[in-house]
C-alpha cells in the first residue's frame, strides 16, 4: 500500500505544475468561448461552435448520468487529467471552468457494472508503461493507481473504452508504434492484452517523391456489432484507415486490411448512439504527394523524416467529417464537413497557437439526446474546438453556395514554401470572391493562376464539400475571363487541397476547360459570358456498373461520354475546381450558384 501512495504522489506532481500552469495563464479560458445564439439545444441542427476543449480533444470528455457534461484538461502526454475541467449543464450551451485535486483522474469512461470510472494512461514521468486509475465511490471517492504492463515505450495513445455486456468486459485500444487492446473481466481491477497488431510500412505513392512518415497502426477505435464480432478501425499512413474484427470479444484480430474510409494520418473515432445507429468522425482527406527529401521547396527535412521515421508536414488536417449508418456499418450517408478550422488561411499558420500539431484530427463526442451530438475537436490551442450539431444534417441531400458570406464554405488556401514551426507551411488565401463582372451586386469565386514563385503550388483551386451520394446531380455556372488558360472539374469522394494537382487522378469524373475554351475536348465555351453546367452520375460507381455520367450546358444535354476513373463506396461528395495554366492567368475564371442534389 506505501509503495501505491508514493506512486499516486509521484504521479500527481506534474499535474499540479500542469494546474499552475493553466490558472496562471493570463489568456482567461472563459473569455476565448463563441458567442453563439442558441438558447435551448433542441434549436441545435447544423455544427454550431460552442466551446474550446481544455487540452488536446481526443481524451477526456465525459457525459455523467446527472446529464452534467465535462471535458477534462486530458492530453497524450498527460497521466492524469485532475488540473482542471470545464463543464456544461445545459447540453453544452454555456459552460464553466473548474479546479479538480491534484491526482483526480478525470474521466471518459463509466463502468456500467459498478459506476466506477475507469481509464488507462501512460507517461514518462511513470518510468513508461501502462497505468490503469480507477475510482472507488465515483468521482467524489477514492481513486487507485496500479501498473498494469511494462512497455520498452510509453503507450500514449490509449482510446475511449468499449464495453462487451455479455462478459462485463472492458476493451481499450492503445498504440505507440503499432497497436494493441487490453481487455478486463473484472471491472478494471486486472488486466490482460492482445498481441500486437500490424500494419506493414506504406510505400512512397504515387506521385509522391519520398515516403510519408510510416504509421504501423495508431489511434485505434473500436464498437461491438450486433453480430457479435469487435469492429476496430486504426490509423495508418496509406490513403485509407485499415480494419480488422475480434470474434473473441477482443483477444485475438484478424489481419488488418484497408477499410471504406478515407483519412491519412488522422485519428478516427467510432460512436454508438443510444438508438443503435453508428456516427464515424475522421479528416475525410488525403494529403499533398510528398515533396522531394531532403532538401526542396525552401525547407530542410531530418534523416528520421527522410526515411519515414518521425513526421514532416501534414497538409489535411484542417477539415473534419462525420457519417451515419443505419445498418450497423455496412453503408454509410452523409461525409459531411461539421467544421473547417477558422485558421486554416492564416499567413502565420505554422506558428499559432502553443506548438504543437496545427489539426483539426483528434475527436471525440457525447450524445446530448434528440439524435444530437456534442464533438470535441483539435489538437493546438489555437485550432481546437467543441461542437454540436444534429445528426438529421447528414441525412440531408442538398446543398447550396452562392459565396454571399464570401469563402467561408470552401477551402481556397495556398502554401507558401518554407516549412515552419512543427510540421507546417504558412498559408495565404489563393481563389477569392470578387465582384460578378456581370451582375455586379453578386459576390462570385475567382480562380486563377498568378505564377507566384514563393507558393509550393501556383495554381489556385477551390474545394466544396456537398452529401455524399452514390448518384446525383451537380449544377454551377462558369465564366471564362478573355486571358483564361485552362481549368480543371473534377468530382471526387474525399477532401482534397485545392492547389493539389494529382487530385483528379482520385476523382470518380473530371473534365477540363482547355486553354482555347473547349470543355472536355470537344464543346467551344464562349468567353466573357455566364454558362450553367450541369453534371450527373447514375449507376453503380461501388462496382462500376451501368454508370452513366451526363453533360449538360445551358440546359442542353451535350453528346460527351466520360468513363468512371475510380469506384466509389462511399458516394461522390466534393467539388474540386483548379486552374490549369501553364503560363500566368491573372484573368482566370470564375464560378458561382453551386448546387448539389443527390440520392
């Protein structure tokens, strides 16, 4: 028992310097939440920012049966959460920051046998290895700290809890280097685990010029199936989460293969809601080609990140996303943007905020009730976020933008070369709204290609995310400037840059606007003036049957037939517009009245 108090002591001094930290600090936390207008939560529909997680977004946040919301200020290098905690009673509307004891575990998971609150962590200061802190007589109790496994590296990436009611079993995924699950039958008070499991190192893609930095399995999450089995979807370094099942309630895995997902390097999270439905957040994204290492565009790249080692640069970590399944995983609606981080144009992007990763990746949630979600958010304190939204606005299947409230809804940024702070490339707003050259009260989308040399990538481009639909139509008007030098459509089921260039080699469809005017090669577009363009996909794009994809300009269907470039499981649900000249085009084009319909 002596050596158990010593190791409580020796565990919560940092947390006390930690909790200084913080109540020292002369940015106010309280002061830094959004306003926001909603006075009860049942007005909660589209993501609406309402808080500011207290520390990094992927651990700490808890619903308690009094319905009391709290996100303590946990974090991957935190042992123990007890420096501080904010809280909210009225379903995350408003919300107040409290001081909690020095050693309080915190919480993000309630055993549903005893009450207790359990969680495992690890950390340095620990002397490595993992931890389990439990409770006895809840959060207002006695609280136990015991080592549970040794390890020749710290875990600290260990996830929220699931919870197999057959066997009282409690499963938690952790990864350091590659992943692992321990599991408990007797309510957290021993522990067992699985071997480890395995993801082989990514090769350099394709138009890449070096390798991404290699991620064998990290951030893993998991959920019971109704059949039984243990879904767990882990992040990697390829262009997709992989996945593997457990039929043994979590001892043994299948051999991990891609999953349906997109997301790179980005952590994904899993959630059962109260009626049975499954909601997946992730960065539905992919990242720029890797640039040549170790020296190219302005930046020096270390040994470690030249081999894969350690990270260099992550370019799509500014969008998370959400999905819905009705029938326990095995379709999925929605892929809809819940939030794009407000920073995401910022010159001084790569320095904001206290280090750190510059993300939107990690996340978490909270079910408020009345199918609505509270979702945690983000990484720097300059970035992270707390949002609510319903979870009826990814069953939506139409959208709209007429760039009335400017780029708000669109990604438009460009890098400037040069890597800075960690990880990062400061950024400037590329494609931008002006005045319509026509209509003149409009607000359109300009974009072009001003050859600046100081930019990784020249060319302009704009992204625009609408529901995810496996069929649909999608209409805009374009307008070709008399300088115009050629563009690029493209229609694609996942985020990507709008400066990206290989983007669309991943679309489902793409066409081009030639230098001289001509869509797809074959229809001459008339300079200077408005024309509307509608493009629609039926068929099967899951298994490439029967697809059909349809032209129309200015209400005339045109007689242009165009392949599908790439299956799709998940539906089409961006708009990737660029600029393709070779030679500077101040003039560029325009774009305006997008408008997504989908089934």
């Amino acid at each position: 028992m002596k050596n158990y108090i010593l190791l409580f002591l020796f565990l919560s001094l940092p947390l006390i310097v930690f909790a200084q930290h913080y109540s020292d600090s002369p940015a106010d936390f309280l002061n830094n939440i959004p306003q926001h207008n909603l006075t009860d939560f049942r007005q909660i529909y589209k993501p609406v920012v309402v808080s500011i997680p207290p520390k990094d977004a992927g651990f700490g946040l808890i619903k308690l049966k009094s319905g009391e919301i709290r996100h303590y200020s946990a974090g991957t290098d935190q042992n123990l959460t007890g420096a501080w905690y904010i809280y909210s009673n009225d379903n995350g509307l408003t919300w107040g920051k409290k001081r909690s004891c020095p050693g309080d575990i915190g919480a993000d998971f309630q055993s549903p046998k005893s009450g207790e609150f359990i969680r495992l962590f690890s950390s340095p200061a620990a002397k490595e290895g993992i931890y389990c802190a439990r409770t006895e007589g809840g959060l207002d109790g006695k609280k136990t700290v015991w080592k549970i496994r040794p390890l020749t590296l710290h875990s600290d990436l260990l996830r929220n809890p699931v919870f197999i009611p057959e066997k009282s079993r409690i499963l938690i995924g952790g990864s350091r280097t590659k992943t692992i699950v321990f599991f408990s039958d007797d309510d957290g008070l021993s522990w067992k685990n699985s071997d480890w499991i395995y993801v082989p190192d990514e090769p350099i893609q394709e138009d890449s010029k070096s390798v991404r930095w290699h991620q064998n399995g990290l951030e893993p999450t998991m959920t019971l199936l109704k059949n039984g089995q243990v879904w767990m979807i882990i992040r990697t370094s390829y262009d997709n989460f992989f996945e593997t099942f457990s039929k043994d309630n979590g001892e043994t895995w299948s051999t991990p293969k891609p999953s349906r997902f997109y997301g790179t390097s980005v952590m994904p999270t899993l959630f059962r809601m109260a009626d049975g439905k499954l909601l997946f957040l992730w960065c539905n994204s992919t990242p720029l080609p890797e640039f040549p290492k170790p020296a190219s565009m302005k930046y020096y790249m270390s040994y470690k990140e030249i081999a894969g080692i350690t990270e260099d640069i992550f370019t799509n970590r500014d969008v998370l996303h959400a999905a819905i399944s009705d029938d326990d995983g095995k379709t999925w609606k929605g892929f809809r943007e819940l939030y794009m981080t407000a920073k995401r144009n910022d010159p001084l992007y790569g320095t904001l905020g206290d280090g750190g990763d510059k993300s939107l990746h990690q996340n978490q949630c909270v079910e408020l009730g009345d199918g609505k979600i509270l979702v945690s958010s983000g990484q720097n304190s300059a970035f992270r976020v707390i949002l609510a939204f319903d979870t009826k606005f990814l069953y939506e299947k139409r959208r709209t933008e007429d760039f009335s409230s400017g780029i708000d809804n669109v990604c438009v940024f460009q890098y400037i070369s040069g890597k800075v702070g960690h990880c990062s490339l400061n950024r400037r707003i590329g494609a931008d709204v002006v005045e319509d050259p026509v209509r003149k009260e409009n607000k359109v989308l300009k974009i072009c290609n001003p050859m600046d040399s100081t930019m990784v990538i020249e060319n302009q481009g704009a992204t625009w995310n609408f529901p995810a639909g496996m069929q649909g139509n999608l209409n805009f008007d374009v307008y070709l400037t008399k300088d115009f030098k050629g563009g690029k459509i493209s229609l694609i089921d996942r985020w990507f840059n709008p400066v990206d260039t290989t983007a669309y080699k991943h679309s489902m469809f793409d066409l081009d606007i030639s230098p001289d005017a001509y869509l797809a090669g074959k229809v001459l577009l008339e300079r200077e003036k408005w024309h509307q363009i509608q493009l629609s996909w039926k068929g099967n794009i899951a298994e490439n049957e029967n697809v059909n994809f349809e032209i129309y300009l200015d209400g005339r269907k045109l007689n242009i037939s165009l392949p599908l470039k790439n299956i799709s499981f998940n539906g089409i649900s961006y708009l990737h517009l660029q600029s393709r000249a070779k030679f500077k085009d101040l003039g560029g084009f325009f774009v305006d009245n997008l408008e997504a319909n989908v089934k």
